[in-house]
C-alpha cells in the first residue's frame, strides 16, 4: 500500500530527478524520488548502528560471551 504525499522540492532537484526519469534511471518521478527517500533511511539506520557500536567495548563483548558459554557448553549436543 502507497500513501500520496505532496511535497515541494528545488527546482534543481526537480531537473535531476525529471533527468534519471528520461535517463530511463525510474520509469516517473514519484519512484525516483521513493527510492531517494529510501536510501537515506537505510543510510540514517546503518550510520545509527556504527555509532552505537562505537560505543562497545570489544573485551567486555567478548568476556559476555564467554561468561554466557562457559558453564553450558558442556550440555551442548555435539554436532
């Protein structure tokens, strides 16, 4: 399901855009445009999680794990 949304833009941008429809890039403007909105979502989550990343520290990462595997490790099935 598609929501309608009007929205003003640049007239550059406009031009681009009106540019990748003939370029055959999007077959209209509205697609265009929907896959730019897209793309800078999916750019907005990933830059989100690099920075939370950052802020991990890896040996307490790894001492987690370990902590969480030392005692059930030996109940494991082999495989």
């Amino acid at each position: 399901m598609k929501t309608k949304v009007a929205v003003s833009i640049e007239d550059r941008l406009t031009r681009e855009v009106d540019l990748l429809v003939r370029a055959d890039r999007y077959p209209s403007r509205s697609q265009a445009i929907e896959a730019a909105v897209a793309e800078h979502l999916r750019r907005i989550k990933r830059r989100r999680l690099a920075e939370a990343c950052v802020l991990l520290d890896p040996s307490e990462e790894v001492a987690l794990a370990e902590e969480g595997l030392g005692a059930d490790a030996t109940a494991w099935p082999p495989y």
